[in-house]
C-alpha cells in the first residue's frame, strides 16, 4: 500500500477551501482547536464513517487531520483500504497553529492535552508506579513490564488501546453542545 498524500500546513492552507476536512482526534481534542471547517469523526469510529466519506469524496478532496499526523495517515490507510483516496497535514494541528495558523475553538472549550501526551503520561506514571511499588512488593514490577510490553505491542501494531481506553473519559468528550458524530456523517452526505 503506497503512503497517503501528505501537505504541509502551508499547501493546505492554500486550499482549504477545496477540501471536507475530517479531524479524526478524540471529541475533547477537537473541541479544544481544530482547523477551521473540520467535521470531526474519532479514528475508532471511522469505519462506521466510510459511507458517508465515500460520499464526501465523490463530491472533492478529503484532507485528514490530528494533533501530530500519525492518527490521520492510518485513517487514510483506512480510507484507501475502503477506495477512498484521502490526503493527510503533515505534523497535524500542532504544525498548523505551528506555522501561525488559527484553530477555532469553541466559546467555553476546555483545553485537553494531545492524546499521545496523555497516553506518555499514563504508561510514564503506571511504569513508575510500578518500579516503586516493586521495592516493597515484587510482583508489582509486572505492572511495568506490562505497560512496556503495550507501549512495544503499539509501536509494532501503530494502535494504541491505552489511548482508546483514554478517550472514553470524561475530558475526552466533546462537550454536550459539540457536533455529534450523526449530525456529522448526515452533513457528509449531503
């Protein structure tokens, strides 16, 4: 499977008004910043989200974002498997605000950390957790080693269950008035 095509904040920018722009980061991240005119559909629900895209796509170009890059060149590995041909911003929102680039934000949006922040701060504090609490009771050394053992395990898979089981907490969540993702495939159709 080839590499998807990639754009940098710059070219992206030069044709933003060309794309549906699909943030595929978790509902907080979202509503935290996002380039402007991003629909947002999380990476765990794009499968259910490959009609309307498909439709979406029929109609123009698709531009893929996430907070660094990595979220949005596996959903357009998705997106190619489905036949959906899909472009992905190099370095995702952090290089577009980077590169003096607006995020709209919504009025009242909490600012959350990155997922891949917050997953290296969860597996960081388990594995110190672990080691320390291993000075007193050994076997919770396996808590380390099994927290190294996921973070291997997602690095070979390019998945990350830490950061699924992340994105069902509460801040995680787009706020109650934020776009749902029903409103978002119906639009997509359109």
């Amino acid at each position: 499977m080839s590499s998807p095509a990639a754009l940098s904040p710059a070219q992206a920018a030069a044709r933003l008004e060309e794309f549906t722009v699909i943030d595929v980061r978790a509902p907080g991240e979202y509503a935290a910043g996002h380039v402007p005119g991003a629909l947002n559909i999380p990476l765990d629900k794009l499968p259910d989200a490959l009609p309307a895209l498909k439709s979406a796509s029929a109609r123009g170009s698709l531009l893929v974002v996430c907070a660094s890059g990595v979220r949005s060149t596996r959903a357009c590995e998705i997106l190619a498997g489905a036949d959906i041909d899909a472009a992905t911003l190099t370095g995702g929102t952090s290089a577009w605000e980077g590169d003096g680039r607006g995020l709209d934000r919504p009025e009242g949006a909490a600012a959350t950390w990155a997922m891949e922040r917050q997953v290296r701060f969860a597996a960081g504090s388990l594995v110190v957790a672990g080691l320390l609490a291993g000075t007193r009771f050994p076997a919770a050394r396996w808590l380390a080693a099994g927290v190294g053992s996921g973070l291997v395990f997602s690095a070979v898979t390019n998945t990350c269950g830490m950061a699924s089981v992340l994105s069902k907490l509460p801040y995680n969540r787009a706020p109650r008035s934020g776009a749902d993702l029903d409103a978002t495939l119906e639009a997509l159709q359109r």
